[in-house]
C-alpha cells in the first residue's frame, strides 16, 4: 500500500492551490497524532534495544546523549549498526534480524517526518484524505504566481499535482499498524538481547521473515 500522487488521484485533471485549503480534518489529524505518538514509543524501544547492545543494561543516561550528539542521521544509523555488528557478529541470524528491525524502524521514522515536516493541505475532491507537499514547493508554486500576475490579471498558483502526496484514510491507517509493528518488534529485540526471561518469546515473534514496509515516494530530488 502507498499512497498517489494528486496527479494519479485526480486522473491528470489541473488543481489551482485556491481549491486546497488548510482546514484540518479533526477525524484525520486524530489518527494521524495517534501514528505520531506510537512513533515516539517506537524511539523510545529503540533506545532500549541500543542500550541492551552496548550492555549499559538500566542505565539510559549513558545511551541517550550519546545517540543525541550524533546529529547527522545517517552518521548515527551507522553508528548502531557498526555496534550490532561487533556485539553480534557470533549470534547466528540475530544480527540479521536487528538489522531487518531497524530498517523496519527506519522506513516508519520517515513516514513520520512526511507530516511533521510537509504542508498538511484538504480538498472537497477527495474527502478524508489528507494531501501532503513539500514547504519548498508549495511556496514555490506561490511565487510563480505572483511572477505571472499583473495588476488586473492576478494569478492563481497551480499546485504541481506530481509532486503533492495523497494520504487516504486506509493509508494512514496502514501506517498506524506498520508503527505498531515496528514497536512491538523493537520490544522483541530487546528482550532476546537483554537474555531475560522473555528472551524466548521475543525470538518467536523476530522468527518469521520480516517485511520492511514499501517506501511511500521517490526522493524528493527525484519528483
């Protein structure tokens, strides 16, 4: 499952920035923080998982700034997985599965980022969806505008239908689920790392293969 583009949605049809707007759809927006939040409880277990790794046991004083001070994401990504690697380079599959894990935790991570970062947009057309774009593009669209206009001819900003992102309902309840998972399988990982005695029921839930959710657009250098 992942979501079109306004161009697919619309079937091509041309769509003015005037006939979307930013009423928020109070049914939507809950669902939406409801992912967000699960997001944050999915950080949390991912520190708990680091935290079992560098065998800082309780101790999250120790892990939590270090993450932090690492600013560049991907620098930090590395950072975990050279650590899983060295810690789990003798425990058979696991270390395939912290990494099937934390991609999992990855993909998830972005698609919160889409609606912390993007423009939240609404339109008549498409009921319950909530439309995302970039604030470089939609302020883009909006400066083409007013390069356009005269003084008697003012015109209206066209929103580039490729590159605005429809989130359905379903779509967003998909996510949900997905942010559940990733939860659910940080908080196996832990416990098989942390050798307690839930260890043997985290390995049940790591044993079937873990599908990594589809990415949801192209780059955004690629639109």
């Amino acid at each position: 499952m992942e979501p079109k583009t306004l161009l697919d949605a619309l079937d091509g049809t041309e769509f003015g920035a005037a006939e979307l707007t930013f009423d928020i759809s109070k049914t939507m927006a809950t669902v939406v923080m409801e992912f967000i939040a699960f997001c944050s409880y999915m950080e949390v277990e991912r520190l708990r998982v680091v935290n079992e790794l560098v065998a800082c046991h309780d101790d999250l004083k120790v892990v939590a700034p270090l993450l932090a001070a690492i600013i560049n994401p991907a620098a930090r990504r590395a950072a975990i997985q050279k650590a899983a690697e060295v810690r789990l380079h003798d425990a058979g599959t696991l270390l395939a599965k912290f990494k099937s894990v934390m991609k999992f935790a990855d993909r998830v991570g972005v698609w919160r980022n889409r609606y912390a970062h993007d423009v939240w947009l609404f339109t008549q057309a498409l009921p319950g969806s909530v439309v995302l774009i970039s604030p470089e593009v939609y302020v883009v669209s909006h400066a083409d505008a007013v390069t356009r206009s005269t003084e008697t001819e003012p015109s209206v900003p066209i929103v580039p239908a490729d590159q605005a992102w429809v989130h359905t309902p379903a779509y967003i309840t998909y996510q949900l689920q997905q942010a559940r998972r990733a939860t659910d399988l940080l908080k196996a990982l832990e416990c098989v790392l942390s050798a307690g005695p839930q260890a043997a029921r985290g390995r049940e839930i790591l044993e079937p293969e873990i599908h990594c959710p589809p990415k949801d657009r192209p780059r955004r250098n690629q639109q």
